[in-house]
C-alpha cells in the first residue's frame, strides 16, 4: 500500500479551495511555487537588493552583484562579500545604504550574530526578532523570508501593499484593509496564510 504525503502547502491549498474567496483564485492562478530555500545568506541579499526597486531593475543588479565574484555556481559567502570593496559594490547599482546593509549582514553571518544554522528551529516571532539585528531588515523582510525561503505555513505580511491590495479587491473593499481588518478577515484562512498571500499577490499583479 503506497501512503501518499502531503505537503503543508498542499494541505493548505486544500483548506482554502472550501473558501469561496480562495476557491476562485486557486481555480485562475492554480498551484503555488512555494519551494524552500537552502541558502538563508543568498536569501536575504536578495530581499536587501529587491528592496523598493522593480522585479526587473533589481534582478539586473543582483546579477551583476553575482558577476561581481567571477563566473562560478555558488553564491558568495559572507566573508567574500566581506572582502569585497564598497566601491565595487556599490559599482552594480547598488545605492550607498543598501552597499552597507549587505556587509553587516555578511558580518553578522560570519561573527555568529545571525545563527542561520538553527533559524528553522525558531519559532515565527523569534526569527523575525534575530532578523531584525541586521541593517536594512525589517518586519517585511522577514516576513518575506519566512515565506519564500522557510515556506512557513501561517503568514500574513499585514504591512504589505500587494496583500491589502489583494484583500480590497477579493473582499469588495472601498478603501484598503487596515492591520486589525485584515486580521479579522483572515481569522477563517489564518493557518494558511501563506500560501493565501501567494494568491493575494497573484490577484493584486492582475490589476496592473
């Protein structure tokens, strides 16, 4: 007998399809590609890099961040970045600030002020509490991070524009949620937040 397992974000897709909210959007957008990261340090560049700039600006200069290193198939270490001069850093596009928060992150990685090591075994809020040691990470950032990389199944970035958009648009709302509405709309989903932001961010992108 071949036991089938199923996976938190199929099991949330599965909770959701009985919203009727959810059940739409899963009919249009269909299955999230919610894959866990295995590297926290590339991870969090890339939130730091993506920081306020569009998908297409900041993916040329995380590219040519990666340039910067040489032609190989893994991402710098902290202690490369580490080595690696502002000037030339900053020589990619990327702003003065954002040159600055990538060192104390690589710092931080490199003196043990960030135990990545043992971040999955940390709950939500004490993930984003040791995160937000690091420069230039916030709430958002962290948020992010526990979606994208750590596939964490109760999320809900209440501080972002493209969820309270979402929720607006789904929910027939005149203006956008504020934190306690959007709280109170989620209580039937809030498990499964997650992989309901994914759709929420799917539905806000369709109206651009």
């Amino acid at each position: 007998m071949t036991i089938k397992i199923i996976s938190p974000i199929q099991e949330s897709v599965a909770a959701l399809k009985k919203n009727k909210y959810f059940a739409t959007l899963i009919k249009k957008y269909g299955l999230p590609d919610l894959k866990r990261g295995k590297n926290h340090f590339q991870a969090l560049v890339s939130s730091i890099i993506f920081q306020q700039l569009s998908g297409k600006a900041a993916a040329t200069i995380y590219n040519r961040f990666v340039a910067l290193f040489g032609k190989r198939k893994k991402f710098p270490t902290p202690r490369e970045v580490l080595r690696m001069p502002v000037k030339k850093l900053r020589s990619v596009g990327l702003s003065g600030q954002k040159a600055r928060y990538l060192r104390d992150l690589a710092q931080k990685f490199s003196d043990g002020t960030i135990q990545y090591k043992i971040l999955h075994r940390m709950s939500n809020q004490g993930i984003v509490d040791h995160l937000v040691q690091v420069k230039g990470i916030g709430e958002w950032t962290a948020h992010m991070f526990l979606i994208f990389t750590l596939n964490r199944p109760g999320i809900l970035p209440t501080g972002d524009l493209g969820i309270k958009k979402g929720l607006q648009k789904i929910y027939g709302l005149k203006n956008l949620p504020s934190e306690r509405t959007m709280e109170r709309l989620a209580k039937p989903w809030r498990a499964h937040a997650t992989v309901a932001a994914w759709y929420l961010w799917r539905e806000a992108d369709s109206q651009k």
